[in-house]
C-alpha cells in the first residue's frame, strides 16, 4: 500500500524542479528500457508531464510524455534531474 506522504514528497519534488532538465528512464515492458533526455514542463494533480529532447531534423515536432507519480514511488520511472551548466 501506497503512504501518501511518498506521493506528496515526489510531487513536492517535480514541483521545486519544473523547468529543469531531466534523464528520464522507464520502463515499457518485458525487458524494455527507454532512456531520453528532456525538461519537465508540468504538474498535476495525478500526472506529470515532460517535454522530451527532439533529436531528428523535425524541427516543429514536440514529443511529451506523461507518467504518475505511482510510477517513480514504484521505479517504473526513474528521473535523474541534470545539473545546470554555469555560463560565462
């Protein structure tokens, strides 16, 4: 069983970060791991969303993905927040 405060923590945690760029890794099925890049771009009550790094020579496609909090508090998702560079 799920404790509310693991939910709260993770959604207090997005939250401070919105705006920040991320690793993302999940999780999408039997022995399928995806590992991109991106920002995370929104909270919401249930879901969070992140705006994924485009690396093709599309340069008008976004791609956004979603995922719950259920999914980090489980490991589904594993999010690395990325360090931003000082500029000179």
């Amino acid at each position: 069983m799920y404790v509310q405060n693991d939910l709260s923590r993770i959604k207090t945690n997005l939250s401070n970060n919105v705006g920040h760029k991320v690793k993302l890794k999940a999780k999408q099925g039997r022995k399928q791991i995806i590992v991109r890049e991106g920002v995370i771009e929104g909270i919401y009550p249930s879901i969070f969303t992140v705006k994924l790094d485009v690396h093709n020579d599309i340069p008008t496609s976004e791609r956004r993905v979603s995922y719950s909090y259920a999914d980090v508090l489980t490991r589904t998702v594993e999010l690395i927040v990325c360090e931003p560079e000082e500029k000179e």
